[in-house]
C-alpha cells in the first residue's frame, strides 16, 4: 500500500503547493511525540509508585498556578491596553490530570464592544478615518510590545527547559526531576501537533474560500456579459419545438386527406360494382374509369402539394420561403432584368450580415474558453479540497491510533470537503449545455474538460514508436503470409502445426496483455479515471502510454523475428543454415519473455509483491488492485496452461531436437499423455485463478462483515469452478450413445435377423451441465454490468450516474459483446484435451485467448469508472476520487526523456541495414539464377568459352 504523502503529491496542481496540507510535517510531529509518550512511559513503568503519585500531585498545582497567572496577566494586559485589538484574544487553556492531558482548544475572549463614535460605522462614513486608524495604531503597538515581553519570556523558559532536559538525560537529575520533565516534554509535542494541525485546517480553509470567490466572481462576470445566450437558447427551442409541432400537424393532415381519398375511391368502385360497369377491363373505360384515374391522380397530386407544404414551412428560421409560383418566376430568365441594378445594396447588406456573424463566431469562441478555463479551475479546486480533506482524515486517523486516550480530539476539525466547487462546476455544465449543446449535459462535459496534456503529449517518441510499429506490421505480415496462407495453399504444414507452438503462443498471450495494458492505461488516462490514486500505485514508478506502447513494440519485434527464424530453419527452403537447432528459438523466446518479466526490477517488484499477496489471498485482506489482479488471472487460463507445457517443453529437453526428429519419434511430447499433466495439472491450473478469487471473496467478508456482496461474488466463482470440474472429470457424458437390438423380418420365409442401432441419448448428466454452463455465463453477465460497473439502472435510461465517458452507444456496445464473450470465456475453463464436445479446437485456442483477454480489458474501462465514481465495495475511507489531471508530479516518464538526435539517429541506423540487406538479397538472387541457368544450358556456355 502506497503511503498518503505519495499519492498527494501526484494530485497536486503545481501552482498551489503550498496551500496543500503539509502531511509529511504533521506526520514527523505526530512521530515525535509519539516518541515522547513512549519515553515518559518507559520512566512510569520502572518507578515506584508512590513517586509516580507525588510526580502527579505536583502537575496538578503547577497546572492550576500556570493558569491562574496566565489569567491574571491576561487581565493586567487588558487593564494596561485599554481594550484589544480585533476584539478576540485566544488563551490558551491546559489542564493536566493524572497520567492525561486534556488540551482544550483556543478559547476566544472578546472584548466589549466600543461605544465611541468612531468604533460605529455607519454608511457616510468615508473608507479612510484618520483618528480610528491612530487609536488602532496605538493598539497594536501596544499589543505587540506585550507579545515581545511574553515571547522573551517564553524564550527564557525554552531555554531552561533544553537545559533540564540535558541534565535529565544525562542522569545529573533525579529521578523525580527527570518524570516531571518527561511529562512536560510529552505534553508540549502533544501542543505542538494540535497547534500545527489547526494551523493547516486554517491555511487550507482560507485559501479554498478565496478562490471559490474568485472562481464564483469570475463566473457571475461572464454571466453578465453572456446574456445574450439566454434568449438565443430559449429561441432555439422554440424554434425546435414550433418545427415539431407543425410537422406533426403536416403529418396528420396528410394522413387525413390520404384516408379520405381511400374511402372516396373505395366507394366509387363500390358504386360502380352495383350499376353493373366494367371495373377491370383491358379495352374500355367509362367515366367510371376516368373516375378512378383522376381519383388516383388527384390524391398524388394533393401529395405534392403536401410535400411542397411542408419544405415550405419547415426552411429557414424566419426567413419567407419560395412558394412554388414564386420559385417559377424567378427562375423564368424574361423576368427580374430591372432588379440587376439594384444589387448593391443587398450585396453591402449581405456583407455587413457577414462581418456580424463572423464576430459573433469570435465572441462565441471567446466565451467557451472562458468558460472551459473556470470549468478547469472549479475542478481542481474540487480536487484540492478531497486531497486536503483525505489527508487531514488520515492523520486524525493516525492520532487516534497513537493516542487513545485522546480518541475523537480532532473529530469534525476538518477542511471544506469541495461540495461548493461541485456544485459550482455542475452550474457551469448545465449553462454550457444549454448555451451549445441544446441541453445534452453529457456533451457539454465532454467538451469543457478538454485532454490537454496529462500525460498524452508525444514528442519524438511518436516518431520512435511510429517507425517501430511499421516495422512490426512488415514482420507481421510477412510471418503470416510465410507461416500461415502461404503454406496453406501449398498443402503444407503451418506455424500451428509446429511442435514449439505452444510456446509462442503462451508468450503471444502475456504479449498481448502487455498492449491492452497500455491500451487501458491510455484510455484511462484521456477520460480522467484515476487509476494511480484507485490501484494505490507509487507515482515515482508509473509509465505513460507512449512509454508501455514502446516496452511492448520492442518486445513485439523480438518475438516476430523469433517465431520467422524457428520456421524458416525447419522448412523445406532452407534459407537459413542448421548450424542452430529450431528449438533455440522459442528458448530464446522463453529467456527473453522472463528477463521483460523481471527487470527493471524496481518496476516490476511492485507487481511481484501483488502477485504473492494473490496467491496467498486466505491470509492477505484483498485491496481494490489485488481484486484487479485476481480477475486478471482469471482470464489467463489459456495463458498459464500453455506456460505449464512450455516449462515442460524445456524440462524435457525435447527444445533440442528437430522437427523431422519429433516426426520420427512414436511419441512427441509423451509427458502430455502422462496422469500427473493431463489429470492433474492441467485441472488444477483451470480452477486456481477461480479458487484465488473465492478465496478473496470470503477473505473480504471476513474483514467487512458483509454478506452481499461478498458472499454472492464467491458464489459466482464457485458455478464456474464447477463447470470447470465438470469438463474436466465428466467429459464422457457429452459423447454417451446407447446401442439396441431389435429382431426385425428380413423375407417372406419369415427368418429374423438381428439389427443394432445405435442413437444418441440425452442423459442427466449433459443436461445438467448445459443448465450449469448457461447459468454460470448468465450470472457473470449480470454481475459484470449491475455490480462491477454499476449500469442497468431503469431511473437513468439503463445505464448508471455520472458517467465518465462521452457516447451513451458505447456503454451498450462494449454490454452487448460483454454478453457474448462471457460464453466464450466459460468454454475456455474446459481443459484441452479432456473429450468435452464443447472444447475449442487447437487453432481457434489462440483467438479465444485473446478475445478473453480483450474482454477484460473493456471489462477493466467500466469496472475503474464505477470504483472512481463509487466507493462500491469500500476500499477507502474517503469514498471521493480526484479527477486525474496534469499537475506537475515528478513520474518515471519525466526521467525517460528521448532527444531528437538519438530517435533520428536510430532511424538512420536501422534504414542503413534494412537497405544493406536488401541490396545483398538481390545480389545473392542474381548470383543463384545465373548458377541455375549455367546447369540448365551447360553446352551454350562451353560454346562462349
């Protein structure tokens, strides 16, 4: 767990440091004094007890003759002054009973009001007065000639006090002296700490109310200045819903006439069925018939006129539409000569519209910046205050641990907890949403908090990691075209089909975790989720996007040349030499996949030390990160199954043979046939991650007492262990099929013969655990989106509250594949290899890998934005998350700084060789066509010589 003091400065926005509460000076002097009680309990407990009762007696009248004088000189000041200045003089009260000290807080004294004219203030009094600026002059001076007595004094005490404590220590004191100064140095720590606490409320305090002010004031300007957005907004609706009204009007008179033109011609026809006329005939038509053709043309013609209507009434707001008369005289060229001249005006006017709308655009622009800038301000003032407030929380906390006796002292002594910035920011959403965004809350926010910054900015790494991930794209195609189609479509062996593919894909699977991890980062990085503060992460140690996107193209590069080399060296087109055996390469993949996984060790020993804490959950309370971890694992099944074999693979040795080796050999890989790999291994690793998250579950029940969630989520683990049991231990239940006999007539001569039949049966067992693979796939869906990420609520449209990413689509979407990959990632519980009519073929295992493991990367995004907006399950005592801004901390990323000239260079280099390479390809190409064409024609070429 990362220390307070860390994540605080993290959080801090550079330019307001030092209005931050100074945890590390509180902290320091908490320490001292807890020094100091242990120190006068260490005398207390190897003292007799009647000097440890005299000890106490003596404190008792020092106490009451300290305050009795300080009381006495506080009046004699008041008798010498005449009055106070301000008003309030705060005296100090410490009374010391028995073994405890109780410190009353600042009493403030007032003074009795003034009755001199100059002391009332009334509305003609001008803003400078002469005489009550002397009378306050006097004052102070004599204020602060009786503080310099009384700090002299204080000086003087001070420094009899490091004398005797010298002494003491010494042992030149006795035994007596050295208890009472024990007692009188653990009490004034004690003063020490509260006075520096309510030091820091006050410095906090004071600064979160001044620029709320100023935030509120620049506000209220803007608000004075904008008026006009007001109306422009309100027109705007109307304009919307007048439109809406009329086009629903249009609508139904359209309707209306198209249903009285049915009935007319309906009964048109009905008339002309009862007079006996011909209604269909090819050859005539009556007038009935001419009847039916107007009818006809009539109601398409009312449904131009309709159509014409309703663009007519719909263009333009306020502008007169063109009727179609007026449209046909406009067009006609013999008309409208004697308007040319007259264009001028209408082109100045036309002009002038022009120049108003484009500062109108100015200003509108203008504006939004204002805003976005005191929207930006209103948030990390909420930021500051929920920073301070959980610092002041956990050093009380700190406190009541140390000193019981004095439990609660500091209850309610806290700083404003950023409700009123709050609420000043959802003020600032709600006009800006109304002002641009015609209401749409979502969209203002979206467009206020602007990603500027935080992380995301890239200078020459964008061009390092642009190259890189070209070079990627080339090998990658080039391994699939090689390792995949095109040996496909020569009816040949592909990569999947290799010994050694487990290995690389095992390594495939922490690989592409390694970018989804960069992924979610990034994504939590743009939409401000704080994934530092929630997963308690050590600022000094955290890694940008950009930089995990480098790590895993560096690595995606040596895995690529990897997995071409091992292919190419076993096949038929022997381009490269067998001086190094095809299992060197996935060893080497192996060595390299360990080192990434180790070192630097001062990053990756975090991630150690949450991976211990996982696997022993029963004795470890789980934290909102190891929670995180163990979900992780769960989603790995895939991955671990085929890290087992490749650890086998090289155990083994078989690494060293190859390919035509492995295929002269009856048994490949015979540990994979073996009790203790395929019965119990393997089994065991399907149902270790699940066993890790129940085992947490009830570990968090232990600690929390609390039944729902806890227990309901271990039940969650327990369906899915017991589908994995089931593929495991009972796979012979899918495949059951029962024979029968039945005597049947073969001919005339009334022989029988006997037939079996043999059809499939539908026993307990596959129904039972078709019930069981539903229910668990539909329990994981539903505590996926109802719990982990708090969405499904009917009051807000199916989704949930204070949602942090901008598109509604994206919520249902990422739900609906959600639903489907839930299925999926049950199939991939079933061991390989087990007969289950359910298990994934060996081909699609890869691609079921990595859909999981997408899946809990979506899985991830919500799961971090429910915990940033919730304290769901209760993992911090402040249940209120700081947005994630660019405040200046000193992170790795600062340290890891890439120069221009280094990125070029590198770019220059690997140019130079991929050119070289090529150059010496062709070469060699031409040199073995003109070796095969000398074999082909030798007689021609001893001809020429």
């Amino acid at each position: 767990m990362v220390e307070f003091g860390l994540k605080l400065e993290d959080n801090k926005v550079d330019k307001w440091s030092n209005h931050y509460i100074d945890y590390e000076k509180l902290k320091a002097i908490l320490k001292r004094a807890k020094s100091g009680f242990e120190y006068r309990d260490e005398l207390i407990a190897r003292m007799p007890a009647t000097l440890i009762v005299e000890v106490e007696q003596e404190r008792k009248v020092r106490a009451l003759e300290s305050s009795n004088s300080l009381m006495s000189s506080f009046a004699s000041g008041q008798r010498g002054s005449g009055g106070n200045v301000g008003g309030v003089v705060e005296v100090p009260q410490t009374v010391a009973i028995d073994k405890e000290v109780v410190v009353v807080e600042d009493v403030p004294t007032k003074a009795p009001p003034t009755t001199t004219a100059a002391a009332e203030a009334g509305e003609d009094t001008p803003l400078l007065d002469t005489s009550s600026q002397q009378q306050q002059r006097e004052r102070s001076d004599s204020f602060l000639k009786r503080n310099n007595s009384f700090s002299s004094l204080s000086h003087l005490a001070n420094m009899n006090k490091t004398v005797f404590k010298v002494t003491s220590y010494l042992g030149l004191n006795s035994e007596k002296a050295m208890l009472l100064q024990a007692y009188e140095d653990a009490d004034d720590k004690l003063q020490l700490f509260q006075r520096s606490y309510n030091n820091e409320v006050a410095k906090v305090t004071e600064f979160y109310a001044d620029k709320l002010r100023e935030v509120s004031e620049r506000m209220e300007a803007l608000m004075v200045d904008t008026s006009f957005l007001d109306e422009s907004a309100r027109k705007r609706r109307m304009n919307k819903k007048k439109k809406k009204i009329m086009m629903m009007k249009q609508q139904k008179m359209m309707m209306g006439r198209r249903g009285s033109n049915i009935v007319t011609n309906m009964k048109n026809k009905f008339d002309s069925i009862l007079k006996g006329s011909p209604h269909h005939h090819h050859g005539g038509g009556g007038g009935d018939a001419n009847t039916d053709v107007d009818a006809a043309y009539s109601m398409e013609d009312e449904e131009d006129i309709d159509l014409e209507i309703l663009q007519t009434m719909t263009s333009g707001d306020g502008d007169e539409a063109e009727t179609p008369i007026r449209k046909n005289k406009t067009n006609n060229p013999t008309e409208g000569d004697d308007d040319a001249n007259n264009n001028s005006p209408q082109k100045e006017t036309k002009k002038n519209g022009d120049e108003e709308s484009l500062r109108r655009k100015l200003d509108l622009d203008s504006i939004k910046r204002a805003m976005d800038d005191i929207y930006r301000t209103a948030k990390l003032l909420h930021n500051f205050s929920i920073m301070n407030y959980t610092g002041f929380v956990k050093i009380a906390k700190k406190f009541d641990k140390t000193f019981k006796e004095h439990k609660g002292l500091f209850k309610g002594n806290n700083c404003d907890d950023g409700k009123g910035a709050e609420v000043l920011a959802g003020k600032m959403e709600r006009l800006y949403a109304n002002w641009f965004c015609d209401g749409d809350m979502r969209e203002a926010q979206a467009q206020m908090l602007t990603k500027r910054g935080d992380g995301l900015m890239m200078d020459w790494t964008q061009l390092r990691l642009g190259y890189r991930l070209g070079m990627c794209s080339i090998l990658a195609l080039w391994v699939a075209w090689d390792c995949v189609w095109g040996q496909l479509a020569r009816d040949e062996i592909s990569i999947g089909g290799r010994t050694a593919f487990p290995v690389f894909r095992g390594c495939f699977g922490l690989l592409s975790w390694h970018w989804f991890w960069g992924l979610s980062v990034y994504v939590w990085t743009r939409y401000r989720i704080n994934y530092i503060y929630l997963f308690e992460f050590d600022p000094r140690n955290v890694d940008t996007p950009i930089d995990i996107f480098n790590d895993a193209v560096d690595e995606t590069l040596v895995y690529l040349i990897c997995m071409l080399l091992y292919y190419k060296t076993d096949s038929d087109d022997q381009l490269f030499p067998d001086l190094i055996p095809p299992g060197a390469y996935p060893m080497f993949l192996i060595l390299y996949t360990i080192k990434c996984m180790i070192f630097p060790w001062k990053l990756r020993k975090p991630l150690w030390i949450s991976i211990r804490q996982v696997l022993l959950a029963s004795f470890v309370s789980p934290t909102f990160f190891l929670t995180y971890v163990g979900d992780v694992f769960t989603s790995m099944v895939k991955v671990f199954q085929d890290i087992l074999w490749s650890l086998c693979f090289v155990a083994s040795g078989d690494w060293l043979l190859s390919e035509k080796q492995h295929a002269k050999m009856h048994h490949v890989h015979a540990w994979t046939e073996k009790l203790w790999y395929k019965n119990i291994a393997i089994p065991l690793i399907c149902l270790f991650p699940l066993w890790l998250r129940f085992n947490q579950c009830l570990r968090r029940y232990m600690d929390t007492g609390k039944r729902f969630p806890n227990l309901a989520n271990a039940f969650k683990y327990a369906m899915s262990q017991t589908v994995t049991l089931f593929g495991a231990f009972h796979p012979l239940y899918l495949m059951h099929e029962r024979s029968e006999k039945y005597n049947v007539s073969l001919g005339d001569d009334d022989e029988e013969g006997v037939i079996q039949f043999s059809r499939r049966n539908v026993n307990l067992f596959q129904i039972f655990w078709m019930g069981l693979f539903i229910a668990s796939s539909l329990y994981s869906y539903i505590w996926d989106v109802y719990m982990d990420w708090g969405l499904g609520r009917r009051a807000y449209g199916f989704l949930g509250p204070r949602l942090m990413f901008p598109r509604k689509s994206h919520y249902f979407s990422v739900m609906a594949a959600d639903l489907i990959l839930r299925f999926m990632w049950v199939l991939t519980l079933i061991p390989p290899q087990s007969g289950a009519k359910f298990e994934l073929p060996a081909y699609l295992s890869a691609i079921s890998m990595v859909l999981e493991l997408f899946r809990r990367t979506i899985w991830s995004f919500f799961r971090l934005e429910h915990e940033h907006r919730q304290n769901t399950d209760g993992y911090r005592r402040v249940g209120v998350v700081p947005l994630h801004f660019n405040t200046g901390h000193k992170h790795k990323y600062h340290e890891r700084h890439f120069l221009g000239w280094k990125v070029l260079l590198e770019v220059a280099v690997v140019t130079s060789i991929v050119i070289a390479i090529s150059a010496m390809s062709v070469i060699m190409a031409q040199r073995a066509a003109h070796q095969v064409d000398e074999l082909a024609h030798p007689t021609s070429h001893a001809n020429d010589l």
